[in-house]
C-alpha cells in the first residue's frame, strides 16, 4: 500500500501542492496528487481514503467552501 509520512505532507502542503480539508491541517484529511489521504487511526502515516470516504470528504469540502463563500459575501456587505 502506497503511504506519505506526516513530514512528507507537511511539505506538499508547504509546497502548495496539497490541500488540507480543515486550517488546522496535519494530521486531518488532505488532498494530494487527484485524491484525499488521512491517517487512520491504527497507523502513523497517510493512507488513499477508499472510494466511500473520498466522496464523503468531497462533499464536506464542498460544504466548508460554500460557507467560506456566503462568510466573505457577508463580510464584503457589512463593509460597504
């Protein structure tokens, strides 16, 4: 199984050649090279999430952009 140690994300994500789902990033789940990787929790470092999991944390990400969105529409108004 292909696997990327915490460090090694850590620089795709330095590099800007991976995205975290959340600001915190490491350890959550990332978007790296076409598809989401995360830790689970028997192991150290990160794994391809399975087809499931992937469409899951596709929609959640769609929903945190889309709150992201309406937040800085909301912002922009209040300071017109």
């Amino acid at each position: 199984m292909t696997t990327i140690t915490a460090e090694q994300m850590r620089e795709h994500l330095a590099d800007g050649q991976a995205t975290p789902l959340l600001p915190e990033g490491i350890p959550g789940p990332v978007h790296h090279a076409g598809r989401w990787w995360l830790i689970p929790e028997d192991a150290h470092d990160y794994q391809p999430a399975d087809a499931d999991r992937a469409a899951r944390l596709d929609e959640f990400a769609q929903r945190l952009a889309a709150g992201a969105k309406a937040l800085q529409t909301r912002t922009d108004q209040e300071e017109r």
